[in-house]
C-alpha cells in the first residue's frame, strides 16, 4: 500500500498519541517513515543593533533535536525503519 510515510511530531502529549497510531499504520504496510523537524529561523532575528541571537537559535535547534530524537526512538520502539531529519525552512 504506502512504501514510504512521511510523519509530523511536536514532542506534545496528542503528538504522542498521533505518533503511536501513526506508527501502526506503517507497521501494517510494512513502510519506511520519514520524521521532519523543521527549523523556522528567520534571517533577521536580530532584534537590534548590538544584539546577539546565535545562543537563542542554538538551543532552539538543540530543543528540536530533542524531540526529533524522541520521535525516533518512539517509531523504532515499533520496530520501524526511521530516517530523521532536521530542515532549515
């Protein structure tokens, strides 16, 4: 039916529960997943002059990891193949 599934996550409890009923839909069609997070950084984020945001977009990036990371070990806990992947929008 579907080879591979590309899943959406957000760490949130309800992500949680879409995550688990996701994972058995590729289970049962024995389909690869594909877990995006996708970064929203914006090229100005300066807010002025003299202001530094490489530390706030650093653990932004680092939170994301974070649950991209959960996501993927939830969807291998269903013995499925992930790809994760983080994207710059």
């Amino acid at each position: 039916m579907y080879r591979t599934i590309l899943l959406a996550y957000d760490g949130s409890r309800e992500g949680r529960l879409a995550l688990c009923e996701d994972a058995e839909v590729a289970a049962a069609c024995r389909a690869k997943t594909c877990l995006p997070a996708v970064l929203n950084v914006a090229p100005g984020i300066a807010l002025g002059e003299g202001f530094d945001a490489g530390h706030v977009v650093e653990r932004d990036i680092a939170r994301y990891r974070e649950v991209l990371d959960q996501g993927i070990k939830r969807l291998r806990n269903h013995g499925l193949a992930v790809e994760g992947r983080m994207v710059q929008r």
